[in-house]
C-alpha cells in the first residue's frame, strides 16, 4: 500500500526535476571562464537570489561532483590540519590531519569545492582559509589540479553574524557581484534553467593570447606605476578587489582565457574589475581599447581601405595618432593620406571629431605644398562646429 509519504516524495521528485537550455548570461560566463581559467571565484549578492543554487547547477552541468563547506561552523583547523602526535614526535614531528572532505577531493580527483557564507567566518577561520585559496592545501594534503574553488557570501548588512573579509583573503579571489535576472527565474520556476558550459578556447590563438594580456598589463604599470599595489584604506574596501601584484597576474590570466575565447567585453570587464578593482579594471580596459585600435602608418599607407572605430572616443583617438604621425615624419603624401582620412570619419561620423585633427593637421603644410580638395569638404563642418561651440558657450 502506497502510504502518503510515498506520494510526497514522488511530489518532491517531479519539483526538483528540470531541464537546462543554453542562455546568454554574462555574469554566468564570467563564472565559468574564472572557473576555467582555475582562479577562485567569490559571488556577492543578497540572501535568497540563487547563488548556492547557481553553483549548484554550475557542478552539475560541468560534471563535477560538488562539495560544499560552510566555513563559518568550522574551526580553524579543519583547514590548516588537526595535530596528530604519533608513536615519536621528537623523532617524526607532528603531521596536521586533514579533515574528510578533503580526503574525499583528492580521492576523486577533481570536483568543485563551495565555500559558502564567507563573510560569515570569523578572522581566524579567514586566515586558516588562506593556503587553501591560495596554494590548495589543506593541512599536509594538497588538492590536485583537478579541484576548482567557489565561494559565497552576503555583504555584511545583510549577512547572519557578518565580518569584513580580510584582505588578504579577499586579495586572492574574483570578485563577482551576483544578481538575479528575471526571465532566467521565471524560466527555472517554470523548469528551464540556463545550462552552464565551460568557454570554448581557441588552440591556435593560445600564444598570441598570453602575449597580448602581458602587454595589456604591462604597458598599464609601465604608465601608472602607482597602480601596481594600492591597499584601500577603508575596512569595507579592503575585503572586496583591489590591485596588488597577485591580482595584476590574475588579471593577465583572465585576459588570455578571454581573448583565446572570443570573450564579449561586457564579461571581461566585470572579470578584471573583480581583481583589480573598478578604477584599476577601468584603466585597464582602456587600454585594451587603444591596443585593438589601427596601426596609423597601416591607415596612412591606403587610406582607401581604411576602417575607423565606431565608438567615438576611439575614432577621436585613431585620428589625433594619425595626425602625430604626420607630424613625426612629415611630407606631402602622408599630409594628403591624412586628409583623405579626415575627410572619411567626416563621411562615417559625428562631424565635432575632426574639427581639432584637421586644424592640427593644417599647421603642418610646407609653403610648396598644394591645399588638396578635401580641405573644402572640411571647412564646412568645422566652421560649423565652431559656431555651435560659440553658440552652446554663450547660453
């Protein structure tokens, strides 16, 4: 006889059975390419909104078995090790015995380890916490490469008993805030899930990868030395992402899986943003802008074929290069390319752009120098423009 409990639990069966179905989420991608990238990743979000549950489903889609710590009911050494004094100390030491979930890790080889409600641990468990971010050890065992990181917490207002993450345990993770969106909940309590893939890399774009997020990085610190450490000053800030020479190289990192997997900006940015901090990814970012732009000498040597950036502080940037260029090695042929160019962004955009490159670009004609026709087309919109200038100051 089928009793009621039966019934409940055929009930609770049919509830939890779901499908999956490929979605575009960035904040999902920016997840599964740190976890590629094997670098740990800490969501920020409120209570309720799905982390667990997005980890959860994270370890089912990749095909990793899930182990889930809450390190706040833990103590101290259950992550540095428990002390166990054999036979001889004097003569053997003291190993530190990890403890059982560990063991089951490195018996399995690969899985992904949560560890949920951080900002819930208190500062001696955040510091017996560190070598197993960082060096993936736990007492005298070592997690295999196999073994990726995750982990949760609630900002300190609204977290059960929350603590400031401390900063060095915060300097050694992605930082991703976490936020529902509404058609993927409406979708899941409907039985759809998005599905989770690990990003697809290019084999044959892996060295160039590695070679431009070097120069990304490098050529920033080159330029703003201040920006390679720069410890917050406020408790808050400390514990969430700032720069430092540990979180630069994790910025290269994600730069090289990104770019080897065709990442969109929106996901790089949220990624550098999350180790560095917004000032710091911002730069960086900028800087990845003005290396994707054209070469001007490729420009300046068949203007014809020429394609200029859309975005219009990009376009501006590309022109004022042209111009120095010019100006770095002036005649008349690369004086007539540059205008050719002009005279193309004056076609393919706002006009305001080229008003200060053409005017810059004028002051450098040679008296034997003819004044080409595209001046004409020109003078128009920067005489324009001038005049819309004169006319917005005057209000």
């Amino acid at each position: 006889m089928t009793s009621t409990l039966d019934v409940a639990a055929d009930l609770l069966g049919l509830l939890t059975t779901t499908d999956t179905e490929p979605h575009t989420d960035p904040q999902l991608d920016a997840l599964t390419l740190a976890v590629a990238a094997d670098l740990p990743v800490l969501l920020w979000g409120e209570p309720g909104i799905g982390k667990t549950a997005g980890i959860s489903q994270l370890a089912e889609s990749l095909g990793l078995p899930l182990t889930t710590v809450i390190a706040s009911v833990h103590e101290p050494t259950d992550f540095s090790g428990l002390p166990v004094i054999g036979a001889d100390p004097a003569a053997h030491g003291v190993p530190m015995a990890p403890p059982d979930w560990a063991v089951k890790l490195v018996r399995a080889g690969r899985g992904l380890l949560f560890l949920d409600e951080l900002s819930t641990a208190p500062p001696a468990v955040q510091a017996a916490l560190l070598r197993l971010v960082l060096e993936r050890r736990v007492g005298a065992l070592k997690l295999p490469p196999g073994i990726r990181i995750v982990a949760a917490a609630n900002p300190r207002a609204s977290a059960a008993d929350g603590w400031e993450l401390s900063a060095p345990l915060a300097n050694r993770f992605v930082h991703l805030q976490w936020a529902y969106n509404h058609e993927v909940v409406v979708r899941g309590l409907g039985g759809t899930w998005p599905h989770a893939a690990l990003p697809q890399l290019d084999p044959g774009n892996l060295h160039q990868a590695v070679g431009y997020a070097r120069r990304a990085v490098t050529l920033l610190l080159t330029a703003r030395p201040a920006l390679v450490h720069q410890l917050p000053k406020s408790e808050t800030r400390r514990g969430g992402a700032w720069p430092s020479p540990r979180t630069w190289e994790m910025a290269v990192r994600l730069i090289a899986f990104a770019t080897a997997a065709g990442t969109s900006r929106e996901v790089l940015s949220m990624l550098v943003r999350g180790v560095v901090g917004d000032g710091p990814g911002l730069e960086l970012l900028a800087g990845l802008d003005r290396m994707d732009l054209p070469d001007p000498e490729t420009l300046l040597a068949d203007p014809s074929a020429a394609l200029l950036p859309d975005r219009g502080d990009l376009r501006q940037s590309v022109l004022d290069a042209v111009v120095a260029a010019v100006r770095q090695r002036p005649t008349r042929e690369r004086w007539d390319a540059a205008w050719a160019l002009l005279v193309l962004a004056l076609e393919t955009g706002a006009p305001d752009l080229v008003v200060v490159p053409a005017s810059t670009l004028a002051t450098l004609r040679e008296d034997d120098w003819p004044v080409p026709a595209e001046i004409e087309l020109l003078a128009g919109a920067i005489d324009v423009s001038r005049r819309a200038d004169r006319v917005g100051a005057g209000r």
